[in-house]
C-alpha cells in the first residue's frame, strides 16, 4: 500500500520551433495506464491552450500575431500521497515591447485515477467555501497591504490554485486584480484553517493527515 502513495516519475518534454520554447511535464511509468494517459493529455493540452492564450491576446492588443520570444516552463508543486499538483507558466515577449506578459495556470491530480480536481472538489458538497476563502484572501490583502485595482468583492469558484505541502495557494494572473508590477498575487492558506470545510477524503484532507 505504500509503495502506490509514491511520487510519480517525471519526464519532461520540449516543443520547440522558431522563438518558441515550451518545457511540460508528462508522467511516467503509472501502473494505470489509462490514469497517466489522461494525466498527460490533459497536461499536453494546458500547454497548447496557453500558447494559443498568448497569440490570442497579442492579435487583441496589437493586431499581430508573433512573438519576438515565448518561453513556457513548468513547476512540480506537490507529488506525494497520490496527490500531483503543478503549474504551467507561459512567457511571451511581443516585439518593440519593453515588458512581456507571462500566464499560469495550475492542475491537480489523482494519480492513481487520472482525476482532475476543481476547486469546488477540495470541500464538502454544500459547503460556503467561496465566502471563506475569500474571507481569508481579503484579510491577507489588508495585512500584507496589497495594492489592488479595485475592491475584491469575491473570488471565482473555479479561482485558480495549487496545493503546496500542506497549504492551498490561491492565485491570480498579472494586472486581474493588482498592478501589473505586482506579478502574481498569490495567497496560500494552511490546510488546517480551512479544517470545518475540506473533504477529508479530498486532496486536502490528505494532505492535513500526519504520515
């Protein structure tokens, strides 16, 4: 039984084409084939919809669409208790701009199943988590004094996040809430304030267990 909470095997892999440079992880060596399927495709998947992201918002703001540089990379956030949680970051450079634009966007896993969770997955059915969980993101907003471009009313139930260790880091994308100088505003919230509402039988209440 233990041997099935290891961490999964990683390999990472490479799209590469003129000015564009995109590292994504994909598993490997899954005893469930059809889990580690589903896990990569939809990883391979994340990393196509952030270039097309890219592209689409540089024929937006300037009516083009190339870039000078795209870089993508990725980070592991949590592999253990057969929980994987990672981030993918996008970084696009359009020509005669003096500032790129970067987006993240996170997955997090089963991987024993090839489940993909949602936000609304990490809580009991019926619970208020939205209102707790902006509750707790406007008191770190007010402690950690942080700039804002307008008020935070609520967060979204699909708001994007990982699991880190023992912490849920909500998050959000450059210039969506506070300036742009202020990159990512990211929030993280230990496990064990969040104990009234979490599944316990979710990734959450995996990771709030002591092993």
């Amino acid at each position: 039984m233990a041997s099935q909470a290891l961490p999964v095997s990683i390999q990472t892999m490479a799209l590469q084409q003129q000015g564009t440079t995109i590292y994504y992880p994909q598993v490997i060596g899954l005893q469930n084939v059809h889990s580690q399927q589903t896990i990569n495709h939809t990883i391979s998947h994340l990393a196509q919809t952030l270039i097309h992201q890219q592209y689409q918002q540089q024929y937006q703001q300037q009516g083009a669409n190339s870039f000078a540089e795209m870089i993508g990379s990725y980070e592991i956030k949590t592999n253990e208790r057969n929980i994987l949680s990672l981030s993918l970051s996008n970084y696009a450079m359009a020509y005669h701009h003096a500032n790129g634009l970067t987006i993240m966007k996170s997955l997090t896993f089963d991987s024993k199943t090839g489940k993909q969770y949602q936000l609304k997955d990490l809580f009991k059915p019926g619970s208020n988590y939205v209102e707790v969980l902006t509750s707790i993101i406007q008191k770190q907003i007010n402690e950690r004094d942080i700039p804002l471009l307008d008020s935070l009313s609520k967060i979204s139930p699909n708001q994007d996040f990982y699991i880190a260790d023992k912490s849920l880091v909500l998050y959000f994308q450059p210039i969506e809430i506070t300036p742009h100088y202020f990159g990512f505003p990211m929030f993280p919230i230990s496990v064990f304030e969040l104990t009234d509402i979490l599944d316990e039988n979710g990734p959450l209440g995996k990771m709030a267990v002591n092993q």
